[in-house]
C-alpha cells in the first residue's frame, strides 16, 4: 500500500515537470521568433520598425507573457 501511495505521488509529480519542461519549450521557440523579427528590423527605418513591431513582434510578446 505505502509503493502505491509513493508512485502516485512520483507520478504526479513527473507530469507537472512535463508541464514545466513544455512551457520552458513553447518559450524559448517565441523567444526565437522574436529574435528573428528584431532581426528583420534592424533593417528597417525606424517608422517601418515601429510597424512591424506593433504588427508581428507584439503578437509574439503577448503569447510570450501570457
């Protein structure tokens, strides 16, 4: 009764590390998204800097804080 008990607690904690690992994942992937639209921008005059930020990296920065 008492392994019982211990495996369903590891159990549950594994799956809240899966979680986390995910999380950490979905992050870095729009962290790198960010990164290339900076990247797209730094090209740019400031006016269509400004534009592509409030159109493409804004969406990105939301989902990120999200």
């Amino acid at each position: 009764m008492n392994e019982t008990r211990w495996t369903w607690i590891d159990s549950r904690y594994s799956g809240t590390w899966i979680k986390c690992r995910r999380k950490e994942f979905q992050a870095v992937a729009l962290i790198a998204k960010r990164n290339k639209i900076e990247r797209e921008a730094c090209e740019l005059e400031p006016r269509e800097r400004l534009l592509l930020r409030q159109q493409r990296a804004r969406p990105v920065a939301d989902a990120l804080h999200s």
